[in-house]
C-alpha cells in the first residue's frame, strides 16, 4: 500500500514521517508551497521531540516525499488519510470544518477507484457520514471511507503515533474492505499488542471527544479542590497524593495548577458542547461549561497573585514569565495559559519578559508587544516577581540561589506546583502557589 497524507501540520507531518517508518511509501500533501519545501529539505516547521530525526531518515530514503499536486496525491496513494485542521469558529464554540471539506472536495475527484480515505482530523460527530456522501458525489465510485482518529499527545507525538495505547477504526460496512485495509496497513502495531477497536462511523468521532473532555474534566477537577484549598488553608498537592492511591482515580492529569490550553482541549470540550446542542443533548454537557470556566479561572487567579506580591498593583513593576509554550516539549503557543497571563500582567502596567527554551519565535508573532529574553537569567534581571508557568525540566533544576542574584525581590509564583517550596523557601525567597499555603 502507499499513502498520502493530506495536511501537513501537526497531526499530519508526525503521522506522515511515522507511517515512513512502519515501512510505507508516503507522498504528503500540503496547499502551502513553503511548508511542502521545508519539508521536503528535512526541516520540520514545529519542534516536536523526535520527528525532525524521522522526517530527515525517510526523506534522504526517498520513502516519504512531499507535494502540492492533488492530482499527485490522487494517483500516488491507495490510502488517504485525511489531517486538516479543525480550529474553533471565531465567535462560536463550533468546530470549523471548512478546511476539512475543502480538502475533501479537492481530493475526491483526483482519486482512483478502490481508494481508501481516512478521517484522522477531530471533528463533531456526524462528520463522518456526511463525508461519505460527498465522496460517492464527487469521487469515481467505489471509495470506501474510515474514520481513525489521534489520540496524541504534544510532546510525544512520535512515541504515541508509533507505539499507540489503542487504535480506533470506524466503518460502514463492518469487515468490509475499509476496515480490512486499516487492519492490514497497521498490522505492524497490532501485532506487538496494541488494542484495535472498530466501531460505527459516529462512535470512532465520540471516543476523541470523549476522550478530552474527561481529561479537561480531571484537570479542573483538582484546580476547582484548588480553590477550596486556598479558601480553607489546605494544600492541594498533599491532596493530589492522597487522591492518586485510590485506583478508581489514580494520580494522572490530577496536578493542579495554571490549568490546560493548547489546540485541543479548549476547542475540543466547545465543539462537543455546540454539536450536542445542535442534536438535542445540550443538557448533557452543561457540566462542560463550568469544566470550561474553572479552567479559565486558574490564569486570572495568578494575575491576582502576581499583583499581591507587587504591593496591589503592576505599575512600575518587573516581572519574569518562564513559560510561553502551553505545555513543556512543544512550541506551541495556541491558548497558552503563560502567555495569557503574561499579556493581562502587561496590560496592567507590568514591564513583563518571557523565556521559553523552544517557543520564542512562535510567542513574539502572538504577542510582539511583550519583551523577550535569551535566557532564564535575563529574563529575570531585575523582576519583583518570578512566575513560573510552563514545566520545562530546565525550570525544574533552577537554582535559586543564582536566580536570586539578578532579581529585585525574591518573590516566586509556581503555577504548575513542581518546584520544592522548601528548597526556594531556604535560599530566601517567598514562594506561593495555586492551591497551596
């Protein structure tokens, strides 16, 4: 079999560069020229651990190759996978499928009979039979659609691409050529024993959504016992420890802090709650809403903080952001809960300057207004407060004492609750949390 993969961001240059490395020949499809040749030369347009290594490996082999021709990519490939961005509509929770169903429209009548193509991208529940209609309109007959969706994470994409806790396939037709082909093409994982579970077209959309929103929920969960917490004086990490015993509810996504962001969750949890209300079900997700909110309370919560420990206001004050990427090991900045923060401190008054150790170029085109530093240590010249806000491993093994030596104040805000309070407390600083005494 050879595969395309159409859109080549994210989701689709790791699952193009991974599929490369099962062994398959893989033509990538992207509408943007510039992209489709830094790809081509091996250069990956995001930092992703591990995929620059894949992509350079496969593209000297010759066996992943990169293109802006859908009549290319319709002869080239037997499997199409589909992995178009979803992004949410401005003004509106729902998800915007235009790119989706572009994409589709254009690849439809270029393909072959027999073809396959799967849906990977995250879309409402729906989609899928809609889809399938458009193709048997616009296609040559005889293409069979899947839908497959991701389950990765930031950061390990690779890892979670290649070595999978599951596989969901969803199909019309079960047994029939699509799921067989999808079986056949991920032989190599299944038979190391990662799970395949094959639905109908409308379950294989849910469990993605599914899936996020009960992870959103975990996450706000123990940011909302972080609000009780600071109102009675208890300490939400012993808290998190006590909770992680009990199997029912273990200790992962269970770490209070500055709360998610990023181009999943957020849009994810908003497009579920705007599909179910167009199917009826609104009062199903309601709980969605406040999961939502709590979620958005952390970032104003730490502006609060910071604006106590700069004596009740910004205004003449310095104050050090690490963090700008929404989680460590990525250079992503979509919703990033560090950058919100950063932004609201500096529309107070504050002078506020960022260190990232991958995401600098990405956060100055998002926020050019902010100031940014080469290092941990500039960024922190002369700040009265220190918040850290992204856990990079390069925050975790700060060493007080030296960053102490170029602050104004040795005050510290720790907003993803991982640094030793107790190791900052001896080398004199002042340091706060969310959740915590």
């Amino acid at each position: 079999m050879r595969i395309t993969v159409i859109g080549t961001g994210y989701l689709g240059a790791t699952h193009a560069a991974c599929m490369a490395e099962l062994g398959y020949e893989v033509l990538g499809l992207d509408i943007d020229p510039e992209k489709v040749a830094a790809l081509s030369a091996g250069r990956v347009p995001m930092f992703e651990p591990g995929l620059e290594e894949l992509l350079t490996r496969h593209v000297s082999s010759g066996r992943l190759r990169f293109t802006t021709s859908w009549e290319e990519a319709g002869a080239f490939g037997d499997v199409h996978f589909v992995c178009t961005n979803t992004p949410q509509r401005k003004g509106e929770f729902a998800a915007d499928m235009s790119y989706f169903d572009r994409a589709v429209d254009q690849l439809a009548p270029v393909l072959r009979p027999g073809a396959v193509v799967v849906g990977k991208s995250t879309v409402p529940v729906g989609s899928a039979a809609r889809i399938a209609e458009r193709l048997t309109e616009l296609g040559p007959g005889d293409v069979a659609l899947a839908w497959n969706p991701e389950f990765l994470r930031e950061g390990y994409a690779v890892k979670d691409t290649l070595h999978p806790d599951r596989l969901v396939i969803g199909v019309a037709e079960p047994g029939g050529r699509a799921e067989q082909t999808l079986r056949q093409l991920y032989a190599p994982l299944t038979e190391d024993g990662v799970p395949l579970v094959v639905t109908d077209f409308a379950t294989a959309e849910l469990v993605k959504a599914a899936a996020n929103s009960f992870l959103a929920t975990k996450i706000s969960f123990i940011n909302a016992m972080a609000e009780v917490c600071e109102a009675a004086g208890a300490d939400v990490v012993q808290l998190s420890a006590a909770l992680a015993f009990d199997e029912r509810i273990g200790g992962r996504f269970l770490n209070a802090g500055l709360g998610f962001g990023g181009g999943c969750l957020p849009k994810d949890i908003r497009a579920f709650m705007a599909r179910a209300g167009e199917l009826g079900a609104d009062q199903a997700l309601t709980f969605l809403r406040e999961v939502d909110s709590i979620n958005m309370r952390r970032r104003s919560r730490m502006v609060e903080l910071a604006r106590e420990q700069c004596g009740g206001g910004f205004l003449g004050r310095r104050v050090a952001v690490l963090g700008a990427a929404f989680k460590p090991n990525t250079d992503d900045v979509r919703d990033s809960p560090a950058l919100n923060v950063a932004a609201q401190i500096q529309l107070q008054g504050a002078q506020v300057t960022v260190y990232d150790p991958k995401a600098m170029d990405n956060a100055r085109k998002q926020f050019p207004s902010l100031t940014f530093a080469d290092s941990v240590l500039e960024a922190c010249e002369g700040a009265h407060v220190v918040l850290h806000l992204t856990e990079w491993q390069e925050f975790r093994e700060l060493d007080p004492e030296a960053v102490g030596s170029v602050v104004a104040s040795r005050q510290i805000l720790d907003g993803r609750n991982i640094l030793d309070p107790a190791v900052w407390r001896t080398a004199g600083w002042t340091y706060r949390a969310l959740g915590r005494p």
